[in-house]
C-alpha cells in the first residue's frame, strides 16, 4: 500500500488488518465516519505509536484493493471440475466436525465455523462498525460433551481449549465471548434440522397458540386498566397493548458502547409524537438499528395515556419511567404461564398469516397461490419490522424483466398479424430478421398466442411482485415468528408444491411440521 503517494512495508499481521479494509472501499461504509474512526483506532495499536502511518486520509489501499479483484477474478475463471474439487476438499476437511452424538442418535450441527477475523459492520448506525473483530483461538472455546466422550481434537498444534464442561442441562456445545460485545457470547448449537430443535420449534409455536385461550382476558384487563389511577398499572397496561397491537419488543437497557436501540419500555419521549385526535407516530432504532417508523390509529384512552407520560418530561427521557422489562415480563407471566413479548409476536404473526391465506386464497394456477401466500408473509413481515435494503441487482433485475415483456409483446403483435391472415388464407409475413414463417393454420396460431399471453401475465406478476417486496425482508418470519404447521396445511389443501414456499434448510428445519393434518388451523 502507499502513504503520502510512497510505498510503505507492513508487517503479515498489520497487512491483514489493511486487507480488511481495502476489500471494503467500494462499500457504503466508505461514507460512515464512525466506520473509518473505529477502524484506524484498532488498526493504529497494532501499526504502533511510531509507525510511518499517522493518518487515514494520506492512505492509499488501491494495490491491496486490485489484488483482491484480481483474485475475485481468479476464482471466477476456475473451471466447474476445479470448483468441485475444491468443493468436496472443504467437505472432507469439516466432515468431522459436522456431526454430534446426541444420546446415541447422529445428529447434525449447526454453525461449527469460528467467524473469521475482520471488520465489524453491524447494521444500521452501529457505534461499533470499523472496530476489528480478533481472531479467535481454541484457547478461547470453552466445549461442552458427555462425561465419556473422548476431548475433541484441538486443530492447532500446541494450543488447547479454554475449558471442557460436562453440562447435560444446555442444547449449547461449544461457545466463546464475542470479540466486539465481550458480554455477549457465541455458541455452537445442534443444526436446525435436529430433533432437539424441532422439539423446541414445536413447542414455542404451542404456547403461542395457547395464547388464544388467553388473548380476550388479557385484551379486557389492559383495556380497562388505560385509565387506571395508579400510574405503574396504566404504564403496563399501555405497554401489553403496545406489544399486543405493534409486535414491539420488550427493549432492554444498554450500555453507552451499545447500539442505542430502543423496544416499548425503553421508548424515549422523542420515540413517539401524539398526532389528534388519536394517531402516534413512531420513529426509534429497533433491534440490529434498523429504524421503525410508523403512523398508527390507537384507542382514545390510549393516546391520552401517552400523552400523559410525556408530560413534563425532555425528549431523551423515558415515557415508561415506572416500567422496565423485569417487571413487564413479571406482569405478562401472571396472564398466562411463560408469556413474553416474544409470544406475543409469534401469535400475532402466525394468526395474520393462517386468517389472510383464510381469506384470500381464491383459486387460480400455482403461480397465483403462490403470490397469495408471498403477499399474506408480506403484511406479517410489515409487522415485525422486518426490512431490508433493495438489492444492487434490482433495478437491473427489473430492465431485464421489462425488456422481456416489451420482446414478447412484438411476438404476439406479429402472431396476430399472422392469425388475421391465416383466417383470409393469406401466408405469414416474413419475421423481423427476414425469414421465412413455417404456414400454420388458425388453430395453432391461436394455441400459441394463448401461450404468449400466459407468459406475458406471469412476467408482469413477477415484476409486480418483486418490486411489492423489495424492501420487506420475508425469511426472517418464515424461520422465527410462523407456525410452519400453518403453511404446510395451506400447500396440501390447495395443492401448491410445499417447495415452493419452504426452501431446502426449511423443508430439513420444519420435518417436524410435514404431516400435519390438511385441515390445521392455527
């Protein structure tokens, strides 16, 4: 690399920690100063106090920059067989660790790779985003197996692990603090697909539906308690419905290096602006910093409630200030046995899913249901929150489908043209190339203009459809907030292919859900 336009000599460990950085230049984060802060800050410990490089703005990365393109490139030209072989070399290396004896039973595991060193990103405005995420060493991972089980082999000779445990009352079987949130951990747990997990799939998804046994009292007791005269008893009252009717998270408190997210009982004063005669409107960071705004019509008694607890009070204060998630979680528990605002979003996301494919599944071809189910998944992923950026390939993605309508459009111009003429015993026009037309009879013009149109309307579907979701991120639902058992029913009792909807890791995931009875209703 170059500072100050010279070449400067770093060391494999400080060229590592660049190469981070270079591989990221044509990047968003090029535009975050926080990104470029936290960076130079980790990076200036190890370059040391007198190294030649001072400043960020006086360096060049381009070298490292062009050698990753060129190798990107590499990798592109490789062949298929040399793509296989080193597909099934990378197999064979992790085979033995993909596998867990679980009281006698083989079952897979999930993420048994360390993230490997490199610069944090986070989502949204993240306060951490630059900072170097170190490597981690088998002295870190502390491993968890039976009291019999032989010690797995540690894959670097001379190191060993941090700790071995022999605890048979966690589904964890490895874990080690995460380099940015020391306090937070990462762990090694059973895939998706296993029976520990699909146990306990099924049983989060029974309790929410436990909750219809519940919902009408609890929705009767807060109602009342809106305008209750103790002031702690109308601020969880507010806030059950807030989780009830929102899907907001409970919010927890964070440090001052956190990302300062906000859930209900963390709401700033600022978070929520009472518009009359009864409309709030949200705008916080939510979990991973990803913004929720939203203009929502509430219950009178509800709007005055709330403008009540912002009443004398500044924007950076509290609006709960008699309310933390301990004791809203206390209060959800004494209305049914293991309620949680997470509960509530499971059940509030699977009943709008099972009553909008109820309702709104007409009939129509595959392709129509299919557009059904994408828009039923789309309303619950608006209630959660769940977003994403538009992709880079959309706007291209949609020129190509757009150049493939207007292309079929000339096709059923022309065969129409020909149609009229075949009715009059006239011969087809030559194509727009010049070439002769094969002479076909009305009947088999007509066949393929019904095709043509076909194509045309599932195009112009897909177009609708892909720019509808563009910006709603539809997976996050599917994996953690939709019984499964609803959309398997939904596929067999209207005859759509269940892989269309569930993807392989889904299909392997929700095993647990395939023979549920077609008339299931959640």
């Amino acid at each position: 690399m170059l500072y100050k336009g010279k070449p400067v000599d770093l060391t494999p460990e400080q060229e590592e920690v660049a190469t981070m950085y270079a591989v990221m230049l044509d990047t968003d984060y090029m535009n975050k100063p926080k990104f470029k802060e936290n960076f130079m800050t980790d990076w200036r410990k190890i370059l040391g106090r007198n190294h030649v490089i001072q400043s960020l703005e006086h360096c060049d990365f381009t070298p490292i920059y062009e050698w990753h393109q060129k190798e990107k490139e590499k990798k592109k030209q490789m062949t298929a067989e040399e793509k296989k072989a080193l597909k099934e070399e990378k197999l064979k290396q992790e085979e033995k660790y993909m596998w867990a004896i679980v009281n006698g039973v083989k079952e897979k595991v999930g993420n048994f790779r360390v993230e490997p060193p490199g610069l944090f990103r986070g989502r949204g405005e993240h306060p951490k985003m630059g900072k170097l995420k170190k490597r981690i060493r088998p002295s870190d991972i502390t491993i968890n197996i039976g009291k019999d089980a032989p010690i797995p082999e540690c894959p670097i000779p001379g190191q060993s692990w941090k700790e071995i445990r022999h605890d048979n009352t966690v589904t964890w079987l490895a874990y080690w603090n995460d380099p940015i949130n020391p306090k937070e951990f990462k762990y090694v747990f059973l895939a998706a697909s296993s029976t520990l997990k699909g146990q306990s799939d099924k049983e989060k998804y029974e309790k929410a539906r436990l909750l219809k046994d519940y919902i009408h009292g609890i929705r009767a007791a807060y109602t009342k308690d809106f305008t209750s005269k103790d002031p702690t008893k109308k601020q969880i009252a507010v806030a059950t419905y807030l989780i009830d009717k929102l899907a907001l998270r409970a919010g927890n408190e964070k440090d001052d290096d956190e990302a300062d997210t906000v859930g209900c009982c963390t709401l700033k004063v600022e978070n929520v602006e009472p518009v009359p005669p009864n409309i709030l409107k949200f705008d916080f960071l939510g979990k991973d910093s990803i913004r929720y705004q939203n203009e929502v019509e509430v219950e009178t008694a509800v709007f005055k409630a709330i403008q009540q607890f912002r009443s004398g009070k500044k924007g950076s204060d509290d609006m709960f200030d008699r309310l933390d998630t301990s004791k809203l979680n206390a209060h959800l528990k004494e209305l049914m046995p293991g309620l949680t605002a997470k509960v509530f979003r499971t059940y509030n996301a699977s009943i709008t899913l099972d009553d909008k494919l109820s309702r709104e599944t007409k009939g129509g071809d595959v392709a129509e249901k299919v557009v059904v189910y994408q828009h039923a998944n789309k309303e619950v992923a608006i209630i959660c929150n769940h977003q994403r950026t538009v992709s880079k390939s959309h706007s291209a993605q949609m020129t190509r489908l757009n150049e493939k309508i207007e292309e079929l459009k000339g096709v059923l111009e022309e065969l129409q043209t020909d149609l009229a003429r075949a009715k009059k015993g006239k011969p087809p026009l030559k194509s727009a190339d010049g070439k002769p037309k094969r002479n076909l009879n009305p009947d088999a013009l007509e066949k393929k203009i019904a095709q043509t149109n076909a194509k045309i309307e599932k195009m112009e579907r897909d177009k609708e459809t892909k720019e509808d979701l563009k910006t709603v991120a539809l997976g996050t639902s599917k994996i953690n907030y939709l019984d499964p058992r609803i959309t398997v029913a939904w596929c067999k009792r209207h005859e759509v292919p269940i892989e269309k909807i569930f993807n392989k890791s889904l299909l392997a995931k929700f095993a647990w859900a395939m023979d549920v009875d077609p008339s299931f209703r959640f």
